[in-house]
C-alpha cells in the first residue's frame, strides 16, 4: 500500500498597513488594539510611534483630495502622535478590516475594534481609532508611504 500525501497548501503571506489613529493613541488604546491583532494570529513585522507629516497624509489620502472630509481628516491625523504597525499573515488585509469593524463606531459590530473602543462623534467619523489597508496594491503604497525601505 502507498502512503498517498496532500499536496502543502502554499500559505500566500500578505502585509497590510495599520494605522492607529491619534484618537486611539490619545486614549491608551494602542497596546489592546495589537493585542487583538496579534491574538487574531498576526505578526507585527514594524511598529514605529511617530508624527504624521503633512506630506505622508497629502500622499496617503491623495484619492480624496478635493473630497469634502479631506481636510478635516488630514487635520486630525496632523492632532497628534499615530502608531503606525505592518501587520503580516495569512490574509491580513481582510483579516484586519473585520477586526476593525464598520468605518463609523456606532454601527460597528460588537467585538470588533471600533464597535468595542470606538465613540460616536457625531460626524467625525475619521476618528474611527484605526486605518487598515483595502487591498493588496494599496497595501504596497502604503507600507512604502510609512515605512520606506521595509
């Protein structure tokens, strides 16, 4: 009798950009929102406390410019210190933005970041604690964009 063995999967590990936000930073929230992450099974490959430059968020949120949120994001992001983490794992990206929950914290599910840690502020929903990449391409601009030469 011949053993027969399963071809290995072949585990695509992907990257995303994480970005806690200075909502979540000015409310101690970083340290439980990579707790989740890493409880989720991901591997936080850098991880970099720093102040967001006007040009990092004119490149980041560059689709938006123009868009009627744009400033007043771009405005907070500038508020305060941000942690921006790469995450890697088997679909992280996808992995990520579940964690994270629905953009604004009041409709996001229980469980999930903002439905757990996020506040309702009225029509700021920017102030969401967290950004995660929503694909693959975008990943790759945006891990270039905060973290260049990783």
């Amino acid at each position: 009798m011949t053993d027969v063995v399963a071809p290995a999967l072949e585990e695509t590990i992907e990257r995303t950009l994480i970005v806690v936000k200075p909502d979540g930073v000015r409310r101690g929230l970083s340290g439980e929102i990579l707790r989740r992450v890493e409880a989720k099974g991901y591997t936080l490959a850098a991880v970099r406390l720093m102040d967001a430059t006007p040009e990092l968020l004119a490149a980041h949120y560059a689709e938006h410019e123009g868009k009627p949120f744009y400033d007043p994001l771009v405005d907070f992001m500038l508020s305060g210190p941000v942690l921006g983490v790469v995450a890697e794992g088997q679909g992280v990206i996808e992995g990520f933005r579940s964690l994270a929950g629905a953009t604004n914290p009041t409709s996001a599910a229980p469980g999930t970041i903002r439905g757990d840690l996020g506040r309702d502020w009225g029509l700021r929903v920017q102030q969401n604690l967290v950004h995660g990449s929503d694909s693959p391409e975008s990943a790759a601009r945006e891990i270039a964009l905060w973290f260049p030469g990783l």
